[in-house]
C-alpha cells in the first residue's frame, strides 16, 4: 500500500493541530524547527515542501481572518467605552481603541497586556455601579431628612427664632432634633 | 522571471491590502513588516519592505503617524490608497 503524501497529512490533521500549526508558522518559526515539532507534537512525518504547500493553503487565509478579529476586537472595546459617556474623553477611546487593536493584531502579544485593557474597561464599569450607589444613598438621605424636618417642624421654627441661642448652639440643637444623639 | 519592478509593485500591492483590511486602524511599522514577509513570496527582506513603504508614502497612499515619545510610525491606508486597489 502507498504511503500518504506529507501534504495531504498535514491537510488531514484534526483542526485543532491545524489550528496549532498555523500559529508556529504565522509567528515565525522557520520550517525546519515546524518540521521537529510536528513530528514531535503529532507524530507526524513532514516536508518542507508540505509545510509550504500547507502554508499557502491555511495561513494566508488565517492570517486575513486574524486581521478582521482584530479589528472587530477593537471595535468591541469601542462599543463597551462608547456606552458610558463621560467616562473617557474622544482621546482616550481612541487611543483604548488603537491599543485593542495592535494587541489583537500581534500574535506575539502579552496575554496579560490584552487582559490589562479589558480589565480598564471593565473597572470603569465597576466605577459607575458605585457612583450610581453613591447617589441613590445620597437621595434616600435627603428623602429622610425632609421627613424628619416635617415631622419636628415647630421645635426647629422655635430654635431658629431663640434668640439666646448662637448660630452654632441653633445648629446643634436643630440637628440633636432631626437626628438623635450622635453614636459613640 | 519578475522584473524587480514587477515585484515592487506586487509589494505594494501587498501593503495596501493589508492597511485596508486594518480598516482605518494604524498598523505599527514592525507588524506591517511581519505581515509582509508572511504574505509576499519570496519573503521581502526588511529594506525592500521598508523601500515599498517609503515609496507609498512619498505618493500619497499610505499616511504614518509617529509617537510624540518616540518609537517606529504606524501606518494606514489613505483614500487614494483605497481607490489604487
């Protein structure tokens, strides 16, 4: 029986090892070392002449593929930052923008610098949750504190009109009225 | 056999391509290369990369911005560029 071609090996693997294979090529590992790991990694015997074939045939696409990723990466990161108006200034998106894309389009990248961006992005998610408590707290206080004046409004008046009291004692006592005794 | 003419026009096809897939993103200089010598048989060697960028932007098909704080320019693609293609 005929041996298989060493391209059509290489055509044959299962996509992840494609996928693997494409990966040493595009980030620039002559042939010779691709040759020693796919021996090594998938037990398979190669040429160079079939891992050009197989080059022209997967990496050229891929590559054209990654490209796109990485532009609708960026494009992603933009939708996400765009959202929250006053959060960055145009320069900012931009240039958040701009980074997202040669980090995507960079096989070589940092994982962690890809995961740094995101984490940017996602904190000043986090940063507006709380600014919204904040302000919903702050609401609730006043909401509480208008309740109380209603419900003490005479002693305040007579407070206000003593005049044997100073503006600080006037405050105080006010105070003392709408909210108890301070905690220890 | 290609003329060198022939190939310089081939590689800055190849330029162009790759800018316009950027889709108005800036591409810095050394990934442009790389992708160059990927995608261009026989790869370019690095001057003749940088030759064919040169050249796109002295004629105004390719615009490069550089850093204020230094470093190699990014690149991308300019309307005539877009209408070369």
């Amino acid at each position: 029986m005929r041996k298989p071609r060493s391209d059509s090996k290489l055509m044959n693997l299962p996509e992840e090892q494609k996928a693997m294979l494409c990966d040493w090529l595009l980030s620039g590992v002559p042939y010779h070392q691709v040759r020693v790991l796919v021996k090594k990694e998938f037990s398979v015997s190669t040429s160079l002449a079939a891992l050009s074939g197989f080059y022209e045939t997967f990496c050229s696409a891929e590559l054209i593929a990654r490209r796109r990723r990485a532009v609708s990466t960026a494009d992603e990161i933009a939708k996400e930052v765009e959202s929250k108006p006053g959060r960055f200034d145009a320069a900012t998106i931009d240039a958040l923008k701009q980074k997202a894309f040669e980090l995507s389009v960079n096989p070589g990248a940092n994982p962690k610098d890809v995961k740094s961006l995101f984490m940017l992005v996602l904190k000043s998610r986090d940063q507006d949750l709380s600014e919204r408590n904040i302000e919903l707290a702050r609401e609730k206080f006043e909401f509480d504190a208008a309740k109380a004046a209603l419900a003490v409004l005479p002693e305040l008046r007579k407070i206000a009109t003593d005049r044997s009291l100073t503006d600080d004692d006037k405050l105080r006592q006010a105070r003392l009225k709408l909210f108890g005794d301070l905690p220890e | 056999m290609a003329t060198q003419e022939t190939r310089n026009v081939d590689g800055r096809r190849h330029v162009l391509q790759v800018l316009r897939d950027c889709d108005g993103y800036l591409l810095p200089e050394n990934s442009l290369i790389d992708q160059l010598r990927l995608q261009v048989a026989p790869a370019p060697t690095m001057s003749e990369a940088e030759e064919w960028i040169r050249w796109l932007d002295s004629n105004g098909y390719i615009a490069g911005i550089r850093s204020e704080l230094g470093g190699a320019p990014k690149w991308k693609i300019t309307d005539k560029g877009k209408l070369a293609l």
